[in-house]
C-alpha cells in the first residue's frame, strides 16, 4: 500500500537518531552549548550590551549544530576545519553588528560583547564536538573574564 510505503519513507528520513545512546549524545551536547550560551548571554544582558541572552544561546546552538551534523554524517574530523572557519566567518559578521563607534572618534562600544559572542560560538563548538568539559571550563573563565575582572576594567 502507498500509505505503508510512505511511512516507511517518513521513518528513514527520521533514522539519524536510531538508538537511545545517539539521541542522548545529542541532547546532551545541545543543552550543554544552550545552557553555557545561555550563562554569558545573562551575563551580557544583564550589562545593557547588545547581544544578551537569546543571541548567545543561539549562537552556542548553531555552532554546536554546525559541527554535530558533520560529524553525523561520517565527515571525518580532517576534514571539518572547513566548517569551523566558515563558523569563524560567520560569528565575526555577528560581532561586527555588535560594535558601535560613536560622535568622538576614540569611543568604541561592543567589543567586549562582539569578543563573547566569538566566545561562546567557541564554546558551542566544543559541546558539539562532545568537549564538553572543555566548553564548561571555558565558560567558566569567560565568566571570569566578564563579570567579576568587569570592575577592574577602565570600561
């Protein structure tokens, strides 16, 4: 029958997650970028900058993505470099949205925000390439970097 023929089809197209131990690799590895992007995206927000918390999280995410599906699709690892410069690319595009220069020709506004952004795209990588101590440590340090050396900082 053509409706069992197209179940069939609808249940390949949804394969790439067979087992439980795939999807709990990939559920792991996203909530892990979300959560972490999430983390320094609060930490942004909570600043007044412009990228805040849902830009970081997405940001985190896409690059986790951007790497998992590669990797899913039996790319060897060699051969990802080329995804993590196009991520590279990408995110400065985003960064460079996040700068401002102001009326005084020495004011410049964002590069502290347009800095994490990179980060945490960084950061989504390592998740989604199942670093994920890694990314928590990272984040961790950019904490660090962003909310409590914030009062030593002229800025």
């Amino acid at each position: 029958m053509w409706w069992q023929q197209s179940w069939m089809t609808i249940q390949q197209e949804f394969s790439d997650l067979g087992d439980v131990e795939s999807i709990t690799r990939l559920v792991v590895r996203l909530l892990v970028a979300v959560v972490l992007g999430g983390i320094l995206g609060y930490e942004r927000e909570s600043v007044g900058a412009s990228a805040g918390l849902r830009t970081h999280m997405l940001v985190s995410l896409g690059s986790a993505l951007f790497v998992i599906i590669p990797l899913q699709a039996g790319m060897k690892i060699e051969d990802l470099s080329r995804v993590l410069q196009g991520i590279t690319a990408g995110i400065g595009f985003l960064g460079a949205g996040a700068i401002l220069k102001q009326n005084n020709k020495n004011d410049i506004r964002g590069l502290t925000t347009a800095a994490s952004v990179w980060l945490t795209a960084a950061v989504g990588i390592a998740a989604g390439m199942g670093r994920e101590a890694t990314a928590v440590v990272s984040a961790l340090l950019a904490l660090v970097i962003l909310a409590i050396l914030r009062p030593m900082s002229k800025s």
